[in-house]
C-alpha cells in the first residue's frame, strides 16, 4: 500500500499546538498528524467503532 497526500484544513492555534507536540518529540508536522491519526484509528478499533482494514483487497 502506497502512501497519499491529504490536505487537512484547521484553526492557526491547533496547528500551533501541534507543531509544539511534534517539536516536542523530535519529529516532522507530517509525522506527528500521521502518529495522532494512526492512534485514534487503533482507539476506534480496538472499541469496535469501525472495522479493521480487510486485508485481502
């Protein structure tokens, strides 16, 4: 699975707030959305919110 770009629209003071986070952690904006992102995916998960991705597509 290749990887794609994703435009994401948010207040000037978030994106503030993340780049502390990301600055904190010694990693890029980019990554540290894909981090949050990749977590709160795992979240809904694990509490059967939405499925696991299938696999065999």
């Amino acid at each position: 699975m290749g990887k794609v770009t994703l435009s994401i629209y948010m207040e000037e003071e978030d994106k503030e707030a993340l780049q502390q986070l990301a600055d904190a952690e010694e990693r890029s904006l980019s990554q540290m959305a894909v981090l949050i992102l990749k977590r709160a995916i795992k979240q809904a998960q694990a509490e059967g919110t939405i499925s696991p991705p299938n696999k065999g597509k």
